[in-house]
C-alpha cells in the first residue's frame, strides 16, 4: 500500500503524481518468458534476478503473469514442471506507460496485486511497476525538484549590483538542527565588511530570533537578507499559521510556546520585543491562515533619531 | 581571568580540546534570547541549556566558553558544532549561583 492519497495531499505531492508517468518510475528491461516456459525455469528466473513476478509474453505481447504465489501453489501441489500457459493469471490489470502515477497509485489501492506490468501503445510489454518503484521515484524526483529549488534561490543570491549581497535561506519548522546557521551567515557577511561590532550584534539579534520565530512557530518560511553600505535588512516571510493579536506577540513574556520548546530555552516570550528593541526600523504583518512577514533594519550608517 | 581558569580555578571539566583565551565577562542565563541580547562579547555563558542550539546562539552573540551546571552532559552534536565553532565546552557539578560567584570572583568583580 502506498501511504498517499489521490484527493488530499499536499498540492505539491499531487502535481508531482499527476506530472509523473508511470515510465518515469517502471522498472524497464523485465525479464519476460514465453508461455510454454516451465514453472521451475520461472521459478530459477525469479531467485536469480530477485523478482517476484514475471510476465508471460507472445512475440511480445503480455499474455500473463506468473507471480511468487503461483510458484508456490505449483511446488505445493506438484505441477512445477508445466508449461506456464497452463496455470499463468489471464485477467491482467495493465498500466499504459503514458499514465500518471497517480493511476498505478489508485490501482495499488484498488487491486491487491504487488505488480503490474505496464504496455506501451502497440501494446508490447515495456515495464513493471511495483509499489517500491513509486515511492523510490517520487522521493528521486522530490528530491530532484528540492535540488533545482535551491539552485534557483542561488541563483537569486548572485551578485546584485555591486556592493549589494541578497540571500535567502528557507527555514524549517522545529529544524534545531540547522537552527542558527542562516543568522551565522549574516553575521559572516557583516564582519566581512568590516561593519563595526555593536551593528553586528545588532543584526545578529534580530536575525537569530526571527530565525528561532520560524522555527518554533511557523509552518516553515524564508529569512532573507539585504546588505549594502547603508543599511542591513533582514525579512522572515512565513506561509503559517499567522498571528491573532499583534499586540500580545509584541508583549515581552508573552508565548505561544509549548513546554518543549521552551525547555530547550526557547519560546520566553522575548523574540519580537528583542527584534523590535535592536532594529532601527521594524515592521510586523500577519494574518492568520496565511502568514507572518517581519522586517528589521539596521542602519549601518547612523542616521537622525536612530537608538544608540 | 581566561578559560584555562575556568578548568583548573573554578574546577570545571573540559569536554573538548580548547585554545586559551582572555575572557571579558560571565553571563548566566538559560533562555536563549536572553544571552542573545545581554551576553557581553568574549564572555563565558554559564547555563543548563547542553544542546546544539546553545552553541549556535553563543557563537552569534560572541560567547568564547560555555559552563554546563549541575553536572550536565553535551550531546554529541553539541560538542561537533562547538569544535567547529571554536567554542570551549565545560562542566561543573557545581549550581550556576555558585558558579557565577566564583567566575565573579577571578573576573575581578568585589562585593557590593
């Protein structure tokens, strides 16, 4: 059984299943037998190319199927040196190689069979999917697709105009592991420049309780930052789940935190308060269903009425 | 006083290898946000917090050695980071008020 269901996943897992043909994910090169092949050859077949299940072909159009189960009813009741015609299942469900995976999902769900072997348009056998082959190929292409997600954000973080850094680092919630290392970056890039250290720790501040923020709170979200010579920048953009009352977030003490996350010394109520004190520009939207987007700004260059 | 006192004046174990160094001042504390906005620049952060987000939050905020109290361990992800990090790494069987009063102490700070 595949753990994935045709009607509610998350979209980008079913874009993925309807995307994906069943070619992208089939075993090709079956090995096939003709139908006057005996049970034990088959059998030898099976051990000797780990499979459990072969197609019985003519001139090479699937006829049908041998599995394990067949195997052993045949040693069991000793017919194991007849001809596979006689005792092959005839009732084949076939997948085409041009359907979507999410059809060889449904048709997991459907028939209780472990294999289905899979014709192209003349109708030859071209493959044979197993269950194992969907989850092993939506998660290579999964992680294909988080591969070319990464290299885009890269490729956003090339070099702006001069003087200029952007970077963008997605941050995931209840991450500890990599917790941190977005903010470290930033604080790299300002001593970098020279930038002197109160204003490093300034944005270090800001940066690593906006990082904590999505994290412990969000659904999972973006911290971005903007370097130039007058100012550093730092955005936390979330998908989720928002915040109800600003003014409590903005409350020194107030959380949301649950008892593990603050017993890892987190969630004291502190994040937004510390943000807000340190920046010299802060601002604070959310909506609750759609997400939270927090902006701090470190003048780099001091500029009137700025905080000390 | 450096981070060598803290082994062999304060009567801390060290749990990674580590280069001496200056310290500038001592900060106790075990919420995360707290040493991140008040711990000084080259001071040793005394907390029961032992996990690897103690490390990244000392490594931002310019922490050089951190004092695990109460006879705390360090996972081991914890010491990785700090090694990578070049942060020194103790323990003490002694309660972060004692602690804190012995580091006060070599750091120089007299009575009230």
């Amino acid at each position: 059984m595949i753990p994935i269901d045709p009607n509610a996943s998350p979209s980008a897992l079913l874009e993925l299943i309807y995307r994906l043909k069943v070619k992208d994910i089939m075993t090709g090169q079956v090995k096939s037998v003709e139908k006057d092949t005996s049970l034990r050859e088959i059998q030898r077949i099976m051990r000797e190319n780990k499979v459990s299940g072969v197609p019985i072909v003519e001139d090479s159009r699937l006829v049908g199927m041998i599995s394990v189960d067949d195997i052993i009813r045949a040693l069991d009741q000793g017919y194991i040196d007849s001809p596979a015609a006689v005792h092959m299942s005839r009732k084949l469900v076939v997948l085409e190689d041009d359907m979507p995976v999410s059809f060889a999902i449904s048709s997991f769900e459907k028939y209780q069979y472990g294999r289905f072997p899979v014709i192209n348009r003349a109708r030859e056998l071209v493959g044979i999917v197993t269950s194992r082959d969907v989850t092993s190929g939506l998660l290579m292409e999964m992680n294909r697709s988080l591969e070319e997600m990464e290299r885009v954000l890269n490729l956003q973080a090339a070099p702006g105009p001069i003087g200029q850094v952007k970077r963008v680092f997605l941050v995931q919630q209840f991450d500890y592991e990599n917790a941190g290392r977005a903010s470290t970056e930033l604080k790299k890039i300002l001593q970098d420049r020279g930038v002197d250290r109160t204003l490093q720790r300034k944005a270090a501040v800001a940066s690593y309780e906006l990082e904590m923020n999505l994290v412990n709170h969000s659904l999972g979200g973006r911290l971005i930052f903007h370097v130039d010579d007058e100012q550093a920048t730092i955005e936390a953009v979330d998908q989720g789940p928002g915040i109800p009352d600003l003014a409590k977030a903005m409350t020194e003490g107030f959380s949301t935190a649950n008892d593990w996350i603050r017993s890892l010394g987190f969630g004291a109520g502190m994040g937004l308060p510390n943000t807000k004190r340190v920046a010299d520009e802060f601002d604070l939207q959310s909506a609750v269903g759609k997400g939270t987007h927090v902006k701090a700004v470190i003048h780099l260059k001091p500029r009137p009425g700025d905080k000390p | 006083m450096t981070i060598a006192d803290l082994e062999h004046r304060v009567g801390c174990t060290a749990l990674i290898p580590y280069a001496d160094a200056e310290l500038s001042g001592a900060y106790t504390s075990d919420l995360l946000s707290d040493v991140m906005a008040h711990a000084p620049e080259g001071s040793v952060l005394i907390t029961l917090q032992g996990h690897r987000n103690t490390v990244a939050c000392a490594s931002l905020a310019g922490v050089r050695a951190i004092v695990l109290a109460g006879q705390r361990d360090a996972p081991e992800d914890m010491l990785e980071a700090a090694r990578s990090e070049g942060i020194a790494v103790f323990s003490s069987p002694l309660r972060q008020f004692e602690l804190s009063w012995r580091v006060a102490a070599l750091l120089g700070m007299g009575g009230v």
